[in-house]
C-alpha cells in the first residue's frame, strides 16, 4: 500500500483530490470499499468523535486492515475532526493513519501549542497530520434552511498557523460549510492560491457535499489534494433503506436490506471519485 502522505502529493502532481468519505456502519464502510476496488482509486474513510465512537476505533483500524489485505486497495483511515489530544493519540497507537487535530474553538496560540503536540505524536509514528485553525461551520446533515453567514479566516493567519505547527494539511475554509443546505455554497477557488503563496502544505475541503462539480474541478486545479465528504453519504443511504422499507413493509432480514444502502453508498463515492478525477484503470 502506497504511504497516504505520498499519495496526497501525488494528486496535487496530477490534478486530482482523494476523497475521504465517512461512515459510521459496516453496510457503509463496505460501499466506500466497494468503490474504491471497483475504480482502483485510494480512499480515505473517515470517523469523525462521534462515528468513531458508535463504530470503534479498534473496530475501524481492524477493518480497514481487512478491506487493504483482501481488496488490495489503497485505503486510509482519517480520524476527523477530533477535538481531543488523548483521544488522537488513542487513533494514533491503534493504528489510524491520520489524524485531524480540530482546535479552532481554541484562541489561536493554544491551537497552535495544542497541534504541535499532537504533530510531534503522530509524526513519530508516521502518521499524517491535519490540522484547523478557520472554524468550518455547518453539520453534516441536510437543512431546507439557508446556509449560515461565512467568515472568512485570513490567509495570513492560516498560513502562520501551517509553518508554526508543522501540519502536512490544512482544512483551509474556502466558503463551504459541514451539511447541504437550500442554497450552494459561493465558492472561493483564489484563497488556495493565495494560500499556496504563502506557504507549500497539503490543502484540504470540508464540507465537500453539495458543492457544485465546477467548484470542486477549479478547487483541485488550483491545488485541493483532498476532499470530505459526508452529508451526500448520509442521504443516499437513508434513502436507499427507506425506500426498501416502503417497498418491502414485512422485511426484517438485515442482509437483504442492507446491499441496498451498501450500493448506494457506493455509488454516491464512485460519482465523486470521477469528479475528484481518481478513476483509474488496473494494471
Ligand atoms: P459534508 O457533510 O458537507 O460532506 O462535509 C464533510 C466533512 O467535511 C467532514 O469533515
């Protein structure tokens, strides 16, 4: 397996992004896995505190392990958005391969002090760094309500916050936000340019669903190497289980439900990995 933070630079080469999808089902790790061997393209899966929690960080690292040796894909396992040091050093010794350290509800020297920390670990142990310093709002669910108000973090900011700590990734806030709402997010492709003026670093978007594919294709030629992606993982699997159910009112057999969502999930990851431009062939 291909080391991930070789794997991201590598993308920024090529023009493409990984996508990291989160789950916190075994029916939706397995469609994530299923995409990933079906287009031969490395994927992150995701547990952000409260996945990881329902799912388990052991039960995570062991399946992820599971999926690498039998599929003989390129699959990495991000803990997201983690706002806990003890907790990423937890994901860290049980054999996460990257960590993302959220300290932007900290003032900016603490999250500085903090991610230091949390970079010396990790790196040690060999394990990829993402680090937060411009809060990105939002939760990973849908709202017919408008998006909220976006601030702007300056890039000055961000950039000092990526030499003092020593991250290998930035979750850069680029105008999107955590869920899909009734508008789609203004887009602001130039601030990873300015950004990357600054300052050479791996550069992340969150909050991945529901912006446009015209955003996300200009976000990665400008240089976006990896792109979270939830909130459209989430629906198609609540859709694909309710209209099973609706189809199918006596049916209580886990496993002829659950292929359903399973294929929905990887559908949904499979349509992003094409736009992330990550489809490859086998060889
Ligand atoms: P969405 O839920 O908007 O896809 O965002 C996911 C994300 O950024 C996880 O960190």
């Amino acid at each position: 397996m291909g080391r991930l933070i070789e794997v991201l630079k590598e993308s920024r080469v090529n023009g493409r992004a990984v996508g990291q999808f989160n789950f916190s089902t075994l029916d939706q790790f397995q469609g994530i896995v299923k995409a990933a061997k079906e287009l031969n393209a490395p994927v992150i899966c995701g547990t952000s505190g409260g996945e990881a929690d329902f799912f388990g960080i052991k039960e995570a690292v062991s399946m992820a392990r599971i999926a690498r040796e039998r599929e003989n894909i390129n699959l990495f396992l991000n803990f997201d958005h983690g706002k806990d040091v003890d907790l990423l050093k937890k994901a860290v010794d049980e054999g996460y391969d990257m960590i993302h350290f959220d300290g932007s509800d900290f003032p900016f020297e603490k999250n500085i002090e903090l991610t230091k920390e949390i970079v010396g670990y990790a790196k040690e142990r060999g394990v990829v760094v993402e680090g937060e310093v411009s809060k990105i709002g939002g939760k990973s669910t849908v709202s017919d309500e408008k998006m909220e108000e976006v601030t702007l973090t300056s890039v000055e900011k961000v950039a000092k916050f990526v030499k003092d700590t020593g991250i290998d990734c930035i979750a850069f806030d680029v105008g999107s936000v955590h869920g899909v709402y009734k508008d789609s997010p203004k887009i602001f492709p130039e601030r990873v340019d300015e950004l990357l003026n600054i300052i050479s670093c791996l550069v992340v978007l969150h909050g991945g669903s529901g912006v446009s594919e015209s955003d996300i294709k200009t976000l990665i030629e400008r240089g976006v190497v990896k792109i979270n992606v939830n909130t459209e993982l989430r629906l198609a699997w609540k859709e694909a289980i309710g209209d099973a159910f609706e189809e199918n009112p006596k049916e209580i057999t886990p496993y002829k439900i659950l292929p359903l969502s399973r294929d929905a999930v990887c559908d949904t990851v499979k349509n992003k990995i094409n736009i992330f431009n990550f489809a490859q062939k086998r060889v």
